[in-house]
C-alpha cells in the first residue's frame, strides 16, 4: 500500500492556476459577447462592466508588485477586431497553460517575459507585427463588487404617549418626569385625541381610572 503526500503549496499554486485559466475564460467570452453586440472589441476591458458583459474585472489571485495582474493587448484601429489576455501562472510546462503566441514568430509583446507573462487566451485574429511593437500594462486592480446587504428591517416599538386613561384595557406606564400626580399615563390607543378624553388618571398606576 503506498501513501502520497502532497505538497499543500504546490496544491494552491496548481489551484491558483486553474482561477486563472477561469478568469481569462471568462473575460474572452465577455469580449466575444461585447463583440457580437457591436461589431468590434473595446479599447479596454472595463468597458464590459458598463456594457453589462460582466460583474466586474477579475483580478489575478496573487497580484502584488512581483506578480502582475491580468494584461490586454488590443488592435489598434478605431474598431479592434482582435485582442490578447494575458496572465502569469505558477507552472507553465503544462499544455493546458501555454500561450499560442509562443509558438509563433515575433508575436510577442516587448516586455512579455520581463513581466513573466507565460499564458494567454486569444480572440480573433491577431496581427504579429502590432504585437511585437507592443508593451504590455497590466491592468489595474479592480474592487470586488458591493454587496447589497440586505437591512434587517427592525420592529418599531410605538412610544408612548401622555394620555387619559382607559380604565381597564388600557396598558399603563409612569412617567417621572411628570408631576406625581399625573405619572400614570398609558400607550396611545387611538390616534384621536379626542378618545377617553373624558377620563383622567388616578395618583398610582395601580389604582383603576377615575372619571
């Protein structure tokens, strides 16, 4: 019987791989979606948010000032009919994590692998000699998306009130803020001020009205 053990930081790394390949899928078929509306890609990315074609920019899951976020690289024309994403993975070997400008000649941005970009997704078709003469930026890092926080809707309590009494159904509470004599009052149980007008409390809250 042979146990494996496996590396827990080599597992988050392979799994920070696969968010990225999610990512940048999930961008391309927000292009192809923004493209199929319009005709063309847009000049930046953060155009698919107003666009509604999609919640928000993802970021890379490691970005920090060693590990560049997600970049796009674009047609330069009025109307772009073709873009590149690109991303930094932790293990390029994989087939599944490559980037097909690699293996075409000079289709590589200026600062591709300065930057460590070794993945990238492409839509339509690009154009080498653009590329080339290219210089990645990566994109800036996006706040998450609010939340809309439900508010816990609260009970209100009426507040009472200074009023006559009602003798018996009437729920009482004391006010010593009040004369002594008038510290019996009761919760409003009416909002006509005219109701039990008549009535009038007696000197303790224990007591029963008096007319």
């Amino acid at each position: 019987m042979s146990l494996f053990i496996l590396n827990p930081i080599t597992q988050i790394k392979k799994s920070q791989d696969s968010q990225r390949q999610h990512d940048l899928k999930q961008l391309a078929t927000a292009l192809d979606s923004y493209y199929n509306d319009n005709n063309y890609y847009p000049q930046s990315p953060t155009i698919l948010v107003t666009a509604s074609n999609i919640q928000a920019i993802p970021n890379d899951p490691t970005v920090s000032s060693s590990w560049p976020n997600y970049a796009y690289v674009e047609d330069q024309s009025d109307n772009p009919q073709w873009n590149v994403l690109f991303a930094k993975t932790a293990f390029p070997s994989s087939s599944s994590f490559a980037c097909p400008l690699e293996q075409m000649s000079s289709c590589l941005p200026q600062n591709y692998g300065d930057l460590g970009y070794n993945y990238c997704v492409i839509s339509g078709n690009v154009n080498c000699t653009q590329i080339a003469a290219a210089t990645i930026v990566p994109l800036p890092i996006t706040a998450s998306p609010a939340t809309n926080t439900p508010t816990p809707t609260s009970t209100l309590t009426p507040t009472p009130v200074p009023f006559v009494c009602y003798c018996r159904d009437a729920t009482y509470w004391k006010d010593i803020t009040k004369d002594p004599n008038h510290w019996c009052q009761t919760v409003q149980v009416s909002s006509d001020p005219s109701v039990n007008s008549d009535r009038s409390c007696s000197a303790s809250c224990d007591e029963p009205c008096t007319p």
